[in-house]
C-alpha cells in the first residue's frame, strides 16, 4: 500500500513528491553554488578611472589587495604613463 497525500484535492503518492522536493532541492543548490561572472580589466578600470585625478606632482599609492590582483592591475595601468 502506497502513502500518499492530499494537494488540492488530488491524492499524490509522498515518493512522488520526495522525487520532485530532490529535484527543486538540486535546482536550488545549484543556483546557490553557481560561481560568479568574473570582473574583466576594463570594467575594473572605467570603475576606478573617475576617482584617479591627474597630478603633476608623484604620488603615492597602497593597494591593499584581496583577490587575484585585478584592481591593481587597473591602477598600475591607469597610473603609468
């Protein structure tokens, strides 16, 4: 004799709705484990570019840095010559 349940006025057999919750479950972590697009170098830039103000003077700059280096890779670019 199969278990089954009451939705909405239909009986379901409760195997059927473990095999859909794993598979909505699946979905999800999947959504939720899904690795980020990456940042490229001229999207780092143009979000940098605005805040770097040219001087005739040399200046100093600290990079404190927490990923691949891409940001520094950015400022090295926009600051040299």
């Amino acid at each position: 004799m199969a278990v089954c349940l009451r939705v909405a006025g239909t009986y379901i057999r409760l195997k059927k709705i473990m095999r859909i919750l794993i598979r909505i479950f699946k979905n999800l972590e999947s959504l939720i484990t899904k690795q980020p697009d990456t940042m490229q170098l001229p999207e780092a830039i143009s979000l940098i570019q605005k805040g770097i103000f040219p001087h005739s003077s040399p200046q100093t700059w600290a990079d404190l840095g927490a990923g691949n280096g891409l940001f520094s890779e950015a400022l090295l670019s926009i600051l040299l010559p």
